[in-house]
C-alpha cells in the first residue's frame, strides 16, 4: 500500500517561477529601463535637438557679426556704415534722400 502526498516542491517553484516571469516583464516594459521610458527619452532626445538646432541657427547672425567686430577680422565697410550711423555724419560724395 503505498501512500501517495501530494507534491508542493513543483507548485512552489512554477509559482515562483510565474511571479518572477511576471516581474520581469513588467519591469521590461514599465520599469525605468523599460521600453516606455525608451521612448520617451528618444521623444525628448528629439525635442531637444529641434531646439538646438532653432537655437543655433538664431544665434549665427550675431556669431557673423560679432567676428566681423573683432581684432582679427576688420570690415571696413561695416566699420565705415556703424561710425556714421552713431555720428550722423555722412561723407562728401553721397547725396541724402529723406
């Protein structure tokens, strides 16, 4: 006669074994790694680069202009037109129109 229990070990470690699966892929997606945070950081690697982008190309005017006032670049014509324009002078051989 042979007494037969019933087992515990297997449906402890299939239990085990489902929650673990479980956790894991929820952290797979959900998680702080995860697949949604992924694509929110991509989302805002995007953005990001758009602003840069806008930021720079407002900001290259006034790169050009500011090399054109330094020491080792010198415009003489863009020197020529700022002096008179603060003086309010104009030169001998140009005819005004108001």
């Amino acid at each position: 006669m042979s007494n037969k229990r019933p087992t515990v070990g297997p449906l402890i470690f299939f239990t085990v074994a489902g929650a673990m699966a479980i956790y894991f892929t929820f952290a797979a997606v959900q998680g702080s790694y995860g697949v949604f945070r992924r694509v929110q950081i991509e989302a805002e690697i995007d953005e990001l680069t758009a602003e840069r982008k806008a930021l720079r190309g407002r900001g290259a005017p006034k790169a050009h202009l500011t090399k054109r006032f330094s020491d080792g670049y010198l415009d003489l014509d863009l020197l020529d037109e700022r002096a008179r324009d603060v003086l309010g002078t104009i030169r001998a051989d140009e005819i005004v129109i108001r």
